[in-house]
C-alpha cells in the first residue's frame, strides 16, 4: 500500500482550515485564482487600450463582469462579447457569459449603497399634491396624489417627532 493516497491531502488541508475557523479561506483562494486567470486571459485577448479602459475585471459563476469608463469601449466589448468569450472558453478560464457595466471612474470600487438617501424637503408633498390638482389626466393625478402621501409619509419617518 502507497504511503500516499489520492485526495487524502485536500480533505486533510480542509479539515484544518475548518478546526482553525478558515474554512472558507480555500473557496476564496479558489476565486482568487480563478478570477486571475480570467482577467489574464481577457487582457491577452484585447487591445493594450481596452483593457485599460476597464477599470475592474469580476469573475463569478462563469460571468466576466467589466466595469468600462466610456460608451465607446462598452458598446466595442458587447459587438464582440461572443468571440471573446469564445476565447476566454478556450483558455479553460470557465467564463460562460460577458457583462459590460458603463460606469464613471471610481465607482466599481464604491461600496453600494453609497450613503442614506436625503429626506424629501419640507415643501415638497405640498409641491407635488398642487400639481395633481392642476393635472387634467385622471392616471397622472392619481399617481401624483400618491406619490404627494408617499413624500408626506418618508417625511414623517425621517423626522420623527
């Protein structure tokens, strides 16, 4: 008998990283990896000036997410997102899909959501309910009616008394 079985080491690694409370370190070293190798495999499919147009590269559950400061370059990645990805299936990097995010610079790093929305101005229910009464189309002065009491209401609860 081998001194060494097949996949004895894995389990064995797994179970320590449990019994020491890391167990999910590996599956996030495994994303890691994975997310490397796509990025690598997608900036060695593009030109130098795409891939520095992309601001952040995600990979999880097969999709390849790019974060892309202009129109231009999103709408070229999307034209051709099936050649690419056919590239990427061929460097096994896993990518089964391709997303392209327009977004300014700096924003895929953000934590979303950004900050608390600011509360409606004091004035603003009674802004919105005068211009239902001047509506003349039943629907919109419906929703304006609605949207008038759902100011008031965020008021209330932002404001507490």
């Amino acid at each position: 008998m081998p001194l060494y079985r097949e996949n004895t080491r894995p389990r064995q690694l797994r179970g320590y990283l449990a019994f020491c409370g890391l167990d999910g370190a590996l599956d996030r070293l495994a994303d890691d990896v994975a997310n490397a190798r796509a990025r690598r495999a997608f900036h060695a499919l593009v030109p130098e000036a795409v891939a520095e147009a992309c601001e952040l590269l995600l990979f999880r559950d097969g999709e390849l997410c790019l974060y892309v400061h202009q129109g231009a370059w999103a709408t070229w990645l999307r034209n051709r997102a099936e050649r690419l990805v056919e590239g990427l299936r061929e460097q096994r990097t896993g990518v089964s899909r391709l997303r392209v995010v327009v977004a300014p610079r700096g924003a895929a790093a953000l934590e979303r959501p950004v900050e608390k929305p600011v509360p409606p101005s004091a004035d603003a229910p009674a802004l919105v309910q005068k211009s239902a009464a001047m509506a003349t189309d039943p629907d919109l002065k419906r929703s304006l009616d609605r949207l008038a009491r759902r100011l008031a209401k965020c008021r209330e609860d932002s404001n507490p008394v």
